[in-house]
C-alpha cells in the first residue's frame, strides 16, 4: 500500500509537470494569467525602472512559479501524513529551479557593459486575499 501511494504522488507531480510545466500557453497568455495570480514585485535594491517585465524568459519562470504555487495548494489536501516530506522535498526542488531560471532571466537578455551593468534586487510575493463575503 505504501508503494501504491508514493507512486500516485509522484504520478501526480509527473503529470504536473507534463501537462503544465511542459505545455506553456503563449507568452501573451501566461501574461494575463500572471496578472490573475496576484504577484507583488517589491524593489529590495537598485533601480528596478529600467528593467523589462515583458522578458519572455522572467515571464515563463513567474508563471511557472504560479503554476507551482496553484499545485501545492491544490494537491496539499490530498497527501497522506506519510507523503508529506516527500511531497515537500519535490515541490521545494521544483520551485529552487523555477527561482534559479528567474533569477537568470536577465543575465542573457543583452549584452551590457560593465559599466551599464545595474544591480538590483527584487522581492516577488503573491498577495492572498482571504477575505469571505
């Protein structure tokens, strides 16, 4: 029974990854999804200004990020105790990757200089509204 579950949870990421992750709609799709996904991008440091939100790269890896996020909340319920770190454990190596990809979104955009080159930092969270009628 043990294998039984551990293998529908890792079906279940499987087909996550297949059926989401690996099928990305358009880029003018998965933007308008990106702004139903409530996402909040914060300056931390640097002059954020200049940067280009329309990056195809930065907008794969946010929507992905999304994606993710809908994933966990949805499959959560659904793992046994048992599951539980192991089901973590894969969602947290999925989202590691996802934020490495959206931290090097920029990094092969263009070409700059040293001297053109901006530091920044930004923080991106997802505003959760839990407010009930």
């Amino acid at each position: 029974m043990k294998d039984e579950s551990k293998n529908d949870l890792y079906d279940r990421i499987q087909r996550f990854q297949h059926n989401v992750l690996a099928r990305r709609p358009s880029v003018s799709q998965m933007v308008s999804e990106v702004h139903m996904m409530n996402f909040k991008i914060r300056p931390v440091y640097g002059n954020i200004t200049t940067m280009d939100f329309a990056n195809k790269r930065f907008i794969e890896a946010l929507w992905s990020l999304g994606k993710l996020d809908e994933f966990f909340r949805d499959e959560f319920t659904q793992v046994t105790e048992n599951e539980r770190e192991t089901f973590f454990r894969l969602v947290d190596e999925m989202r590691v990757n996802l934020q490495q990809q959206l931290n090097t979104a920029y990094s092969t955009s263009q070409s700059v200089s040293s001297e053109e080159k901006l530091l920044y930092e930004i923080e991106i969270y997802k505003e959760i509204d839990s407010q009930v009628n």
